[in-house]
C-alpha cells in the first residue's frame, strides 16, 4: 500500500515540476510539492483519527448510559475518562497537523514567487 502511495505522489509530484525550465527549479518545486502532499495527508489521517475518538466515546458514552448511569460503574467511568482523553489527544494532533499544513502552503507560496520572480 505504501509502494502505491509514493508511487502515485510521484506521478503527482512530477506534473508542476516538469513545467520548470531549470532542473535546480525543478527539483525545488517537486520537493515543495511532495512537502504539500505529505502535509496534506498528515493532517487527512489526524482528521480521520480525531474521527474514529470521537465516535469510540460516543458509542461508550450509549453504552454506559444503558448498562448503568455514571458512577455506578467504576471501570466503566475510568474508560470513558480514558476515552475523552484520547479524543483530546487526537483533536491536538489534528490541530497541529493543520497548522503544519497551513505553515507547508505558505512556505510554498513563497517558493512559488521566488521561482515566479523574472530578475532572479
């Protein structure tokens, strides 16, 4: 599966970098596009992780409330602690895989210019 995905990042990296004239610009651009893609597909997987938190406490969080009301069940509470916990956890890791993405784009835009600039 990983083989395909840098095979397929590749083959994406490979279009913007061919438009470029000079090799030392075309390999700038093929490395700031296989930054983007990569910080695009961090922050997709913090997403989904942040999702998949989420849906593990909501479906413990119906569990319990039909097994036995909060603080009746003390491993059951501590689960659901832990759970919230992790959801915490997953929605910092998405945020700052968002925040990494968003630095990543910027950094490109400013790559984009200095290649764009014609008295360089």
């Amino acid at each position: 599966m990983r083989r395909i995905l840098l095979v397929l990042a590749a083959s994406l990296i490979g279009a913007p970098a061919l438009a470029q004239t000079n090799p030392g610009d075309a390999a700038l651009r093929a490395g700031a596009d296989f930054a983007q893609y990569r910080a695009q597909a961090e922050q997709q997987a913090a997403s989904a992780a942040q999702h998949q938190a989420e849906t593990a406490l909501t479906l413990r969080k119906l569990q319990q409330e039909r097994v036995s009301p909060p603080g009746v069940n003390p491993d059951a509470d501590a689960a659901l602690a832990q759970d919230q916990r992790v959801v915490q956890d997953a929605g910092q890791r998405a945020d700052a895989a968002r925040l990494r993405q968003q630095e990543t784009a910027a950094k490109i835009r400013e790559i984009d210019a200095w290649l764009n600039t014609p008295q360089r």
